[in-house]
C-alpha cells in the first residue's frame, strides 16, 4: 500500500516536471523570436522574460541599447606664432639695415625714432647712439626686439718704426704731393717715440672705447707697417663714422708744451664739406683731454694741408697730444697716470661728441 502511494507521487511529480520544462521551452522560443525580429527591424531591445519555476519568479527589465553617434570636428588650423628670422640686433650709426619676420602684412614701429626710424618695409636707420625698441606687428600678434646704434671709431697710431719718403698726393686730383710716412719725434726725457707713443694710446683707447660700447678700427697694430697716409684714411673710410689721428708735437723751442686739435677749414680743397663736423669732433675732443690731463690747451687749428686728413670721407680730428720736446709734457705721457688720464679724456670727448652720458 504504502509502495503504491510513493509511485503516484512520484508520477505527480514527473508530470509537473515535463510540464515546467515545456513552458521554459516556450518562453525561450519566444524570446528567440523576439530578438531574431528586433534585429531585422533595427531595434535593439531586449525582450523580458518572466518564469516561474518551482515557485520562483524572474522579472524581467527593458534594456536600452544606445546607438553610438560619430560626429566629425574640424579642427582649427594652428596659427603660425610671429617672429624674427633677422638675427642681428644692432646697425650702425648713419646706416641701415632691413629686419624681415616670418608673416606678411607687417606694421613696424620704432619707439625712440631719433635713435632709430624703420621704414614700412623694415628698414631699420641709426640715427643716434643707443638703443630703441622696434615692434612688428601682424594682426592682433606683435613682436619686439631692442635694436642697438653703435658708432664705429677709427683711430691712426701716426707714424711707423721706418719712415716711408716716397711721396702721394696730399687730396684726391691734387699735383701737389708730400712723403707718405715721416719719422716723427721723439721724448726729450722718455726717449720713446713717437710711433711707439701713438700705438700704446691706440690700443688703450680702443679698449676704452669697446668697454663703452664702441666698435673701433685700427690702422695698425704693430710698428713693422709700410701704410702711407693716403692708404691710413682709405682704411678709415671704409667702415667708420668718425677719424682719430693720435699725433705728439715736436719743437726746437723747448718751452713750448700743451696739446692742440687740427681739423679742415671751410676753404679746404678737398673735404669742405667735412669741415663743421670735423671742427665739432675737435672741440669735444679737446675740451674733455684738457679737462681730464690738465695739460695746457693750445686750441683749435685749421689745416689744409695734411694729406690723410684731405683723403678722409668722414669727420677726422688730428690730436697733438702734447710736446714730446717738452720735459714736461713728454714725463707726463710717458706716466701710467698720465696715459690713463689722456685715454679717459678722448675717450669722454668721442661720448661728448656723440651726446653719450655715462
């Protein structure tokens, strides 16, 4: 009996069994077809399944299947930065120089235009020493350098070890000629010469003058040289802007002593045109000298007949700067103190000249 109960119940519980799995079966069948028909229309839905088994109930939630979205950015081409590809940031005193940037349609502008104009074009002219700001400007972009104007000072260390007496005419055209190179004098006291005198003032004054921010020529640097006056001027012209010929004076009166400053007269043949300029040079140059050697002041002279001189193209001052015949004077030139003090003094009358305050 019992048997018989156990096999009923048994057979009860086969039958809910086949029954449960066939509804699984059907609702995954239809869930099959659900998304086999979501995928040929283009929807993409999930298809809830609810089942019940063994007491138990799933429920199913809608999910949302988002379908991504490319969208195309045009990215904004990178505007080129504004520079300069001229790479010097200086020119020269009373000449010009053209500064270029990497754009076009530039607006240039100068901010001290005494000290340097730039054209529309970049054309950039010293007109006095120092230092201006030049700005490029393209669009709502801008650039600046600071420009500096320099000057570039020539100096002639007069005469050489071996006098040259072969002669040249004394200006350009002229029939009138004098020897190339002379001897020069010599220290009453010192026994230095003249061209050893002249070359030491040189190198110190140009030292002085670079330290000051000068450019500066030579037209020698040794004694051993053959350079005719003529040939010393020509050097000069090429590349400065103004001529210093460092000379000492000679006498048979041994009384006479001071320093004195010879420039080209108005009536001069050949460099008329040179005379103000040149006087101006002279003026500043003697009056700072003076003040700073005390030697005594001898003044301004004309001359018209000193050849590198008349050979020049650009204001040229000869310095006399005191007489070697003179004990004295020749002492004093030949003093580290003295030769300080004359170098500090031309080197203040070419700042005087150019309206430089240090």
């Amino acid at each position: 009996m019992r048997r018989s109960k156990w096999l009923a119940l048994l057979s009860v519980i086969l039958v809910l069994g086949l029954a449960v799995t066939g509804v699984l079966t059907a609702k995954l069948y239809a869930a099959d077809e659900t998304a086999a028909t979501g995928a040929a229309t283009g929807a993409a839905v999930e298809t809830a399944v609810e089942t019940e088994a063994a007491g138990v109930a799933d429920t199913e939630t809608p999910a949302l299947v988002s379908t991504p979205v490319t969208t195309e950015e045009e990215e904004a081409e990178p505007v080129e930065k504004l520079k300069f590809t001229t790479k010097s940031k200086e020119v020269q005193l009373g000449k010009s120089k053209t500064f270029k940037v990497n754009l076009s349609g530039v607006k240039w502008k100068s901010s001290k235009p005494k000290v340097a104009s730039v054209s529309k074009n970049g054309k950039i002219t010293g007109k006095k020493i120092g230092t201006t700001k030049i700005t490029a400007t393209v669009g709502d972009q801008k650039v600046s350098i600071n420009v500096k104007v320099y000057a570039i000072i020539g100096i002639d260390a007069g005469h050489q070890s071996r006098a040259n007496l072969n002669m040249e005419p004394i200006g350009p055209g002229s029939s009138e000629k004098k020897i190339k190179v002379s001897g020069g004098t010599s220290g009453v006291s010192s026994h230095i010469a003249e061209y050893v005198l002249t070359l030491d003032i040189a190198k110190a004054l140009k030292a002085e003058l670079k330290d000051r921010g000068y450019k500066v020529v030579l037209t020698r640097n040794r004694h051993d040289v053959d350079i005719s006056n003529v040939e010393r001027a020509k050097k000069l012209n090429k590349k400065c802007n103004i001529a210093i010929r460092l000379h000492a004076d000679g006498s048979t009166n041994s009384s006479i002593k001071g320093a004195s400053a010879l420039y080209p007269g108005r009536d001069n043949k050949y460099v008329a045109n040179l005379s103000d300029e040149s006087k101006k040079l002279s003026d500043a140059l003697m009056k700072c000298y003076i003040s700073e050697t005390g030697l005594n002041n001898r003044g301004l002279y004309v001359r018209n007949d000193l050849t590198g001189t008349n050979w020049s193209t650009i204001p040229v001052s000869l310095i006399e700067m005191g007489y070697m015949t003179n004990s004295s004077d020749d002492r004093y030139m030949a003093s580290a103190d003295g030769r300080k003090a004359m170098v500090k003094g031309l080197a203040d009358g070419v700042d005087a000249y150019y309206g430089v305050s240090r």
